[in-house]
C-alpha cells in the first residue's frame, strides 16, 4: 500500500509539473516556439496600392481613397471574414497583422510586430476586393507569385499602378539594435510619372544629415542600424535636391523606441490630391 502511494504521488508530481510548464508557456505566448523554420515563412503585407480604378462601378475622382483590400496567400483568407456591420478588410496605407505605428513610437495594437505563418515556397499573393452590398462581385485587384523562403520574414508590399499593380517583397533581414538605438529602412513605392526625379533621400532635421540616398523606384535602403534614440523629423526628399527645397513628405514628430527596428514606405501620386498624394506610413519589424 505504501508503495502504490509513492507511485501515485511521483506520478501526481510529474504530472503538475508538466502541465505548470504548458501553462507558462502559454501565459508569455511564446508562439514563436512553434513554428516550423523548414516549412513556414513569415510575411507583413502593406497596403500601399494607390490606383483605385476598381474601387466602384461608377467613375471616382482623384481625392478618392484606394479600396480596402482583403489578402489571400494561396487562396486562404489571411485577414479574417468581413460583414456587412464589420469591415476587416485592410484600408490603404494599412499593415496586417498589426496596424500603422504612431509617431510617438506606439502603436494602436497589443500586437507590436506580428506576422503571418504560411507555408513558403511559390506563393500566390492576392489582394481582394469585395463589395458587401449590391450585385457587384468581388474582384481580384492584384495578385503576385513571390518565392518566399522557408524560415525567414518579408515585408509584402501592394503596390504600382493599373494594370501593373503587383506585390513586391523585402527580406526583413534586420540586425536587432542594441538597447541605446534604433533601425530604420525606406522604401521607394511612389508611382513614378518619368517626372526626373530619379530616387528620393531621407534627411534626418535632428542629425542635419542625409541618413538614407538615392532610393529608387520599387527598392528598400540597406538596413540604417546604430541611430541613437531621440526624437526627429524624417524628411523625404527628391535625390540629390538642395536642403532649401520643400520636402515631398515627412514623419514630423517621429519619437523612435530603443531596441525597435521600423520600415517606412513612400507612397502615393506626386500629381494627385490627398488622401493619394505622396505620404510616407511607417510600421515595426520589431
């Protein structure tokens, strides 16, 4: 009897602490843990088509906003299931998962840098439009095949104009920043009009220096890494242009977070009015 009872108790004891484990790992959400590297890939998507052609069936003009786009990754609904009382679609300029950084370095979110898992390989990315009302059908705005390597992060970007509009996708490779610093990258998707400018720079007010040169049309900067932490403006400028000139855009009040590693895009018509003029949307790699 007494040793049935010593068997049941180390059984007893096995057991709680096995399950104590599980529930830990599920209080820190350690998601991460589960991944599979030899058979996923992890991928951002950014809204930052300008073009709204298909954004109704009667004519739009240039003030406009773009549509809001549902995103598919081999035909599976990344972004959930809208209705008619609820839209998850994702507006332009918009991230999924996750939303647009606040310039103090927030965001609206508790998910701070999140991606989606999918199986990597030849993906097919298809940004969606779909009407809740009337008898319109839905309509595929765009869609890409991107090799997406297992194991690593992408940004996934819609961008260009109709009927060339298409994904792009950037490697997030970044080098996480030590705790007195941040990271920062630009990229270049503003609707290129064979207007001359060719690239645009990103000139740091506080540094009163040129931190990012010569982007060019549908390219990322290298990683920009070792950027002490303190507030700026970013401003966005054509390549090469005299620091007199006007900015195209800028991040006023951009207040940075130690350790954070952030993507800026440019996007937008220069020849257009807002909300498609030339803006820059920010979001977090990390």
């Amino acid at each position: 009897m007494k040793k049935n009872i010593i068997s049941f108790c180390s059984c007893l004891a096995v057991f709680i602490s096995l399950t104590g484990c599980e529930k830990n790992l599920l209080n820190e959400r350690r998601v991460e843990q589960y991944l599979n590297p030899t058979t996923t890939t992890q991928v951002r998507i950014i809204h930052a088509l300008s073009a709204n052609a298909q954004n109704t069936v009667t004519p739009v003009t240039a003030t406009t906003a773009p549509p809001a786009l549902n995103f598919f990754a081999n035909g599976v609904l990344l972004n959930g299931v809208s209705t008619a009382a609820v839209s998850r679609a994702i507006g332009y300029g918009g991230t999924f998962p996750g939303t647009a950084i606040l310039l103090a370095g927030n965001i609206n979110s508790g998910n701070l840098f999140d991606y989606a898992v999918i199986p990597g390989g030849n993906v097919r990315i298809a940004g969606v439009l779909n009407r809740l009302t009337g008898q319109t059908p839905a309509d595929t705005v765009l869609a890409s095949s991107l090799e997406l390597e297992n194991g690593k992060r992408y940004s996934v970007i819609a961008g260009d104009t109709i009927p060339f509009q298409r994904f792009f996708a950037f490697e997030d490779n970044f080098v996480n920043p030590d705790t007195a610093n941040y990271t920062v990258r630009f990229i270049n998707l503003a609707v290129n009009l064979g207007n001359g400018v060719n690239g645009y720079d990103v000139y740091s007010r506080r540094r009163q220096a040129t931190i990012v040169s010569g982007v060019t049309y549908r390219n990322a900067s290298p990683w920009i890494e070792g950027i002490f932490t303190t507030n700026d403006t970013l401003e966005i400028r054509p390549a090469g242009a005299a620091l007199t000139s006007t900015p195209v855009a800028a991040v006023n009040g951009f207040a940075p977070v130690r350790s954070r590693v952030y993507t800026f895009v440019l996007r937008g018509v220069p020849t257009l009015a807002a909300p498609r003029n030339l803006a820059v949307a920010g979001y977090l790699n990390r």
